[in-house]
C-alpha cells in the first residue's frame, strides 16, 4: 500500500514538474491566463529572426516585432518553437496562429494570409572564401545544398536551368549541417536566405564568401492560415503603426545595425 | 568557457523534460506492458488477435511516424483544434508525447513480459493449486516475482533505449535536450552543444545501468 502511494505522489510530482517548465518555457510575460493569447510559431534554428539566446531565451528581430505587435493588440505572446517540416500542419491544426520566422512570400503566395511584406531578402550563394566560384555559371557540375522546405529549394526549383547545371542537390536537415558539410570539403556551395548567412559567416568566423549574383529576390511576411484574415488585418495594422512611430526601424536599428525594414515604405 | 557553462544551464532545462518524458513512459508502460502480455496470451481469439495487431502496428512502424500521428490525429481525424486538448497549462504536445512512447514500449514490454510468463513451468501452477492458492494469488505472489527476475536483462535493454529514443520528440517540437542542443549550436554556429548532450545521454544511461545491476543483484538471491 505504501509503495503505491509513493508511486503516486512521484507521479503526481512529476506531472506538477511537467507543468512547471512547459509554463517556463512557453510563457513569457503576463501571467493573466484568461488573456487571449497571440501564439507565433517559428523555427529556433533560425538566427537572428528567431532563436535561443545564451541565457535559454527566445529572441530574435522577428520574435521582438512579433512581441510588440501582441502587446499593441492587448494579445499574450507565446514564443512556440516549431519544428520547420510540419509548420503548415501546427497551422492548420490551430497549433500556432502565424508563422513569425522570415517567412518568405514568393511561391507561397496562395497557401497563406499574408501581411504586407516588412523586410526584403535575398536568396543568395555561400562558398568557401578560397573556391574558384564567383557566378552562378561557375556552379556548373557542382555539389550544392539548400534546407529542406526552404525558399531557397523554392528559388532553385522555379530556376530549372541553374538547377539542371548543378552536379547534385543535397537538401539538409538546417543551415548549421549545410555549413558544415561547406567547411568539411563535402559540398562546394549552400543556397540560403541572405540574412542568416551573413549572421552565421559573422558569428561563427568562418571563411566563407557569398557570391555578388543572387539566385532570387523575396520579401518577408507574416503568414496566417487562409480563413484568419481577421486576426491578419489586426496584425497588418499594427504593423504599419509601428512602423509610422518609429518602432520598427528601431528594431532593425537594434538586430541588423541599419533599417531594412519596407513597409510603409 | 562562456559558452560552456551557458550550454549546461540551457540543456539541463531540456535534460528535465528528457527526465520527466522518460519516467512518466516508463510508470504508463510498464502496467501497460503487462496488460498486453496478458491478452496476448488470452484464451479469447479476439482480444488475442487483437493485442496481436498493435503490437504488429507498433513494432513495425516507425516510432517517429506514430508521435506525428498520435500527436497530429485528433486533428486530422476528428477535427479538433489541438490547442483545445492541453489540460490546464499541459500542452497537448507534452502530452503526445507520453502517449506515443508508453504505447509504443508496452508493445515492447509486453512481448518481453510474455517471454517471461511463458517460460514459467507448468508444475508450478500445479503446485500452487494443489496448496490451495487460488489464482491471482499463484500469480503475484509465486509466477510474476520470478517473471520479473528473467525479464530484468531483457528489460534494461529497452529502458536504456527509451533515454535515447526520448530524442525522437523533438519531430514534434518538444523542447527536450536534443531539441535544445539542435536550437543552441545553430545560434552558437558550432556544434559544441551536441556533443555536451551526447554525454548527458550517456551519464543518464550510465547512472541507469547501475540502478539496474543493482536490482538484478538484489533479486538474485537464491544465487
């Protein structure tokens, strides 16, 4: 009898235990519970525009406009890692309400309820600083690696004759794989959102290059499923205040050292 | 330095949800296990073939596949927002999670178990009779304290699988420790983080190994 009961309260315990961090982890700021809540998904391995930061917190330039836009709308903001494959499926399944993360708009233009585009980017080419590459035309018969589900697999995919020139096309799990095996020798260029790669040559001080040639140009948006334009139009809103005050070249001011921001533009 | 420290104080965070995953499968799993030995043994041809076809399910698909499902399903299937299904501040992916493992192990448990209770002679439950034991007493007190002996080895095996296998959470986004090595090496740009988790996983196996011989050693004692 007494060690069911033991195994009980350690049950119990755990469970609280349970709770107790997933409350952590997931919710930040008020704690007012009956709050609706604004909850962003996004991929955490994906710096500057959302990641964890050394002290286990997630940050990032999209998580901070996403941040104040909830708190202009009176929201809770809930910073839900998601896992990049399956983030039309956590959409859909009423999982998150938007996708927050860099979020490119071309190709996808159909599949989601779009804000006006706040940032441009480029999908550019990262080799080795030491490699014979410097056009596009010189990836001819090379090993290139893009993220799986990316728009840079978009951007090479609707490019049928840059992509038939390459000798293979690796899609990797993330951008840290694809830079690695680009450092290792294993591939010989990674196509990628220009943002994150000067982020990661810069931080991590490898020698990488990326190329003057870009492979497409794109804007970032705020993607929300199809029937949320409701909640969209809130959001859009916001956007264009913060934009207006000032708030938003701020921000960029804070993560990119310049404004890159469009909208409103 | 710096980073070090900071990346044992990130994972050791997601190293207590690697913890509570592991032990809540493993108290929903093991129950469950003996159930599954049970119908699988049962006289009745339908409970039999039944426990027959989950554990086939279970044991033959990938068990990375089966979170997903488990996880996404109620969505899928039956059109229910998933956020609705998280109890009190318990987020329904937490919750998956354990589903997914504890039914999936106690496939596995319940085969090992049944190895047990099948090698069990038959004179035994013979005996027990013949001194008046009725049945559920000839099977916790005589048959299941010897099961649990010949299953001990068998059942580490799978035990010091599940610390590892608790990593396949991270497919539906659980914040556990291989999730939180993956997101701090791509914010670090270096894969220090992965490594650092690797031990943790093999100190958790490690400290696991020696509970383990020590209830083997325990329960040998007519050796």
């Amino acid at each position: 009898m007494k060690k069911i009961l033991s195994a009980v309260l350690c049950a119990a315990m755990l469970m609280t235990c349970f709770t107790a961090c997933s409350k952590e982890d997931k919710k930040e700021g008020s704690s007012a519970s009956d709050k609706k809540q604004l909850v962003v998904g996004f991929d955490a391995d994906f710096p500057p525009m959302g990641f964890k930061d050394d002290n286990g917190e997630y940050v990032g330039f999209d998580l901070d406009l996403a941040k104040e836009a909830a708190k202009r709308l009176d929201l809770e903001f809930v910073a839900q890692p998601i896992n990049w494959d399956l983030k039309d499926s956590e959409l859909n399944s009423g999982n998150i309400d938007c996708i927050w993360n860099g979020f490119t708009i071309s190709g996808r233009e159909d599949k989601y309820a779009w804000t006006d585009a706040y940032m441009e980017n480029d999908q550019v080419v990262v080799v080795d600083a030491s490699s014979d590459i410097n056009t596009l035309d010189d990836l001819e018969g090379m090993t290139v690696a893009v993220q799986k589900d990316s728009s840079g697999l978009a951007a090479v995919n609707d490019n049928e004759e840059l992509k038939n020139s390459f000798g293979e096309l690796l899609e990797e799990d993330n951008y840290l794989n694809a830079m690695m095996e680009l450092e290792s020798g294993a591939i010989d260029a990674v196509i990628m959102d220009e943002i994150v790669a000067r982020y990661q040559i810069q931080s991590s001080g490898k020698n990488f290059k990326i190329l003057d040639q870009t492979v497409a140009s794109e804007t970032y948006g705020v993607g929300f499923a199809l029937e949320n334009t409701a909640l969209r139009d809130d959001v859009q809103k916001v956007l264009e205040e913060m934009a207006a005050d000032g708030t938003m070249a701020e921000l960029s001011n804070k993560w990119f050292g310049k404004d890159v921001t469009i909208i409103g533009k | 330095m710096k980073d070090l420290l900071s990346i044992l104080t990130q994972l050791g965070t997601g190293f207590l949800t690697t913890i509570i995953l592991f032990c809540l499968t493993l108290i929903f799993s093991i129950p469950l296990g003996l159930l599954v030995a049970k119908g699988r043994m049962s006289k009745n041809i339908v409970i039999r073939s039944v426990v027959r076809f989950y554990i086939s399910i279970m044991r033959g698909t990938p068990l990375m596949l089966q979170l997903l499902l488990v996880y996404f399903g109620p969505f899928y299937l039956f059109g229910i927002k998933l956020r609705d299904l998280g109890i009190g501040k318990i987020d329904y992916r937490d919750i998956a999670a354990v589903i997914g493992f504890s039914i999936n192990y106690a496939a596995y448990f319940g085969e090992i178990f049944r190895s047990g209770i099948q090698s069990m002679p038959k004179g035994q439950y013979e005996a027990a009779a013949v001194l008046g034991f009725s049945k559920s007493q000839t099977y916790f007190r005589i048959i299941l304290p010897q099961v649990i002996k010949r299953v001990l080895p068998a059942v580490t095996n799978e035990v010091i699988t599940l610390v590892k296998d608790t990593s396949l959470a991270y497919s539906i986004a659980v914040v556990e420790m291989f999730t939180v090595a993956k997101q701090i090496s791509a914010a670090q740009t270096s894969v220090l983080a992965l490594f650092v988790a690797g031990a943790f996983y093999y100190l958790f196996n490690f400290i696991v190994e020696i509970i383990m011989n020590g209830i083997e050693k325990k329960m040998s004692y007519y050796q």
